[in-house]
C-alpha cells in the first residue's frame, strides 16, 4: 500500500473511533424517548432505522429479551458475561468476528486483523464466515471475494492420528499447527482463532481428541489471539452439556450459538462473550459495532426462552446423554465390524458415521458415484431422514452421515434409528454399480 494510502486509512479510523466516542452514550430508551449518559432526553423520531413501531423499553419485550440472556449467561461457564441475540448461525460467526476485530482496536492494537480457522470446517455462508470456513463448494464461485484466512488442520483422528502416537501426543500435534500459523502470521497480526468444538456438517460430528482444546487455549493466550467457539451445531445441549466446550474445560473469548437456541421454531442465533472482551469495548468506544435491524428479536427470544425452559424443566440433557449413549452403542454393534463403516463417532445426541470404499486404507469412496446422495435416497425409502454428505474429491474424508435426533427421543426410536440407518447403509451400497 503506497504511504499515501495508509495514512487516508489511518485517519478515517481515528476519525470512526473519535467520532463514535463523541456520540451521546444512549443509557435507556423509554416510549418515544431516548435518554443519554448525561441525563438529556432525545425525542426518537425515526424510530431507529424506522423500526422501534412500540417505542423503546416496552414491558413485555424487554422481559423476554432479558429472562432468556440470563438463562443463558447463568449456565455459560464462568466469565461469559454478556449475550446477544442475532437472527442464526452465519450473522452469529459474522457478529464474532467483528467484535474480535474490534476488541483487538479498543486495546490498541488495529494491526490485528488475521483470522485463523481449520479445514473441513463450516461456519456459514454469508461472505465472512464463508471466508474461515472450508466448504469447497460453497466458497468456490466467491473465492475471489473472500478475506485472506489461514486454515490448519483440524482435529480429526480416525484420520490424522498415527497408529503409534497417543491421543494426547496427536492433540498435542495437533493444536500446536495453530502455535506455528500465528507465529509465520506474527502474533501481533492475529486477531482470532474459530473452531467447531465438534465439528458438524463438513467432518460428520467429529469430536477433539481429549486435550486439544486445552492446548489450543494455551497457545491463543501465548499469543493474545482471542479464541471463537462456533456451537452454532453442536451447541445447546446437543452434546449432553448446554454448552459444548464444557466438556472441554475451556472458556472461549467468545462463543456463538444457534440452531438448538430456538430449536427451528424461530430464527436466533446468539453471540457471548468473556467478561475482558465486554470490558474492553465498554471501556473503548461503549458499543459493538454491529447491528441487524432485528438484533435482540422478541419473538426470537420468546420462543428460545420456551425452549430453554423445556430443556431444563423436562431434564432433557440427561435424556441427551443416556440416548447418546444408547444410539452410539447400538450403532456401533451394527455397524462396526461393516467393511464399509470406517468410523463411528460424535457426542451426546450428535453422531456421525464414515463411510469408505476400505476400511483398512481408509481410501474412501469415489466421489462421483454420489454416495452421500444415495444415502439420502435409501434413507426415504427406509423412512429415515438423515443428514449425509459427500466425500472429498482429494481424499481428505470420506461420505458421512450426521444423525442428531431430538432430546426427547426415547429407547424405542433409538433402536429404529439404529435398525433404520443399517438398512439405509446396505441400500444405499447395494445401488452402486457392480
Ligand atoms: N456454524 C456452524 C457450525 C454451522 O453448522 C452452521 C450451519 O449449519 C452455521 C454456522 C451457519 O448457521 P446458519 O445456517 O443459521 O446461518
């Protein structure tokens, strides 16, 4: 960038910081008032962007909007202090990376600006998650619009682990790619790290091996890389703890959450965040700068309250983890002596298989016979909806199928999963040509 350049950029952000630091703080809005940290009152005439049509501070909206962040914040692991609700997945990886941006800024330090992901991994599609995700095909036709992201391996050990290595040897392998990426990108240059604690839809419900997190913690605080948890999947209870880092005893700097908030009844995704991030930006500039007109959406949260509450009042985790146990098991005596069953794995009521051509090479299935395609097909006739995908073209994984039924399924549905999804297998290899 010529000198020139730099120093017009560098001064429209010292005049966006100062600008916003000179705004009236608004501290409360009540009816068609807006009141400022100095006690003067705005009358809001527009409605925010022409959409607060019940004023500000109506008793009913903020009473759902507020019972469902503190149900969430009470049950977050410790320091997680602050939600905020979007409307799903992707605006809720877009929100994180903004605010992990905008954390790095407030403590002075605007060089920061690198994100580092891992592949085989999906964060979304809008053109920023898109970026730190690893969809092939998703990302293609955009490549060239996308944000420059570092991707390292994930942790995937039916794969990566070698037979003579332990897992804790593999973890510690594992994450340590990350310690070199920050280093080549200079730490000073990093802003964040995203991963699925359990990676979803692009690697089949694949857990960390136990440790990996734990390091990767260590290395992002080495390095003052704020660390992003995406539970937008495996969140939510889906792997038999609210909050699937838990089972990782670590705390993110930040996390999102989506699908299993509102559980499909309504869109809402949510960003949290850790009490040093809320600190640095209340401290800097008061305000995230992000903002969708629907951000905090009453429905949304009415309905993730009712949800939430359900979970809880009905112990649905338990249920969670004793059919995850059940449905892994029985999946498992099966399928697992099948010669086309490579791994079966996952967490809670979020279980994958792997399917390839040779279990003792792991070389998968030739991508254009659409396996993952054919599963889905058999799966209709079977009368059994679940959630296949394909194989990679350059072997890094095989076709998978993710199966994460509700919390309330009971002893019954697991065994017809378990019978529904073997006979789904034998169908869908039965149609590939001889
Ligand atoms: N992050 C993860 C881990 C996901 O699995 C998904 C969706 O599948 C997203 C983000 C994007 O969520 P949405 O589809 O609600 O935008």
């Amino acid at each position: 960038m010529s000198p020139d350049k730099a120093s017009t950029r560098s001064a429209s952000r010292v005049f966006a910081r100062e600008f916003h630091r000179t705004l009236p703080k608004a501290m409360r809005g009540e009816g068609i008032w807006i009141v400022d940290s100095e006690g003067r009152r705005y009358l809001d005439a527009s409605g925010g962007p022409a959409v607060s049509c019940l004023g500000h501070s109506h008793p009913k909206v903020i009473e759902a909007v507020q019972r469902q962040a503190a149900l969430l914040v009470e049950a977050a692991p410790a320091g997680m202090d602050k939600v905020f609700f979007v409307c799903g997945g992707s605006e809720a990886t877009e929100a994180a990376l903004k605010l992990a941006r905008q954390y790095h800024l407030e403590k002075g330090q605007p060089q920061r600006r690198h994100f580092i992901s891992r592949r085989q991994s999906y964060h979304g599609n809008t053109l920023g998650a898109l970026a730190v995700g690893d969809n092939p095909a998703r990302r293609a036709t955009y490549a060239p619009m996308l944000m420059e992201v570092r991707h390292i391996a994930t942790c995937y050990p039916y794969r990566e682990k070698r037979s003579d290595e332990t897992e804790a040897a593999y973890g510690r392998r594992a994450a340590d790619e990350l310690d070199r990426a920050i280093r080549e990108l200079g730490p000073e240059n990093v802003a964040a790290f995203i991963a699925e604690p359990v990676v979803g839809a692009t690697l089949g419900a694949c857990p960390p091996v136990p440790g990996y997190f734990k390091r990767i913690r260590e290395i992002c605080d080495r390095h003052g890389v704020l660390l992003i948890l995406d539970e937008v999947m495996c969140g939510m209870g889906r792997c038999g703890t609210l909050y699937a880092c838990e089972a990782e005893d670590v705390v993110p700097d930040i996390l999102t959450m989506a699908k299993g908030l509102g559980a499909g009844y309504q869109p809402i995704g949510g960003v949290m965040a850790h009490r040093r991030v809320v600190e640095a930006i209340e401290s800097g500039s008061g305000a995230l700068m992000h903002g969708h007109t629907y951000l905090n959406h009453t429905v949304g949260c009415a309905a993730a309250l009712a949800v939430q509450r359900a979970i809880q009042e009905e112990d649905l985790l338990a249920n969670v983890r004793r059919q995850g146990e059940r449905l892994k098991q029985g999946l498992e005596e099966r399928l697992g002596n099948h010669r086309h069953v490579g791994d079966v794995r996952g967490r809670g009521l979020f279980l994958g298989i792997e399917l390839v051509q040779d279990r003792a090479s792991k070389r998968p299935f030739d991508p254009d016979l659409k396996l993952h395609a054919r599963l889905r097909d058999a799966g209709m006739s079977e009368g059994i909806v679940c959630y296949p995908s394909g194989g990679c073209v350059d072997g890094r994984r095989g076709d998978h199928v993710v199966l994460a039924p509700p919390f309330t399924v009971t002893d019954r549905e697991v065994e017809e999963i378990v019978e529904r999804m073997g006979r789904t297998i034998d169908r869908a290899l039965r149609s590939l040509p001889a």
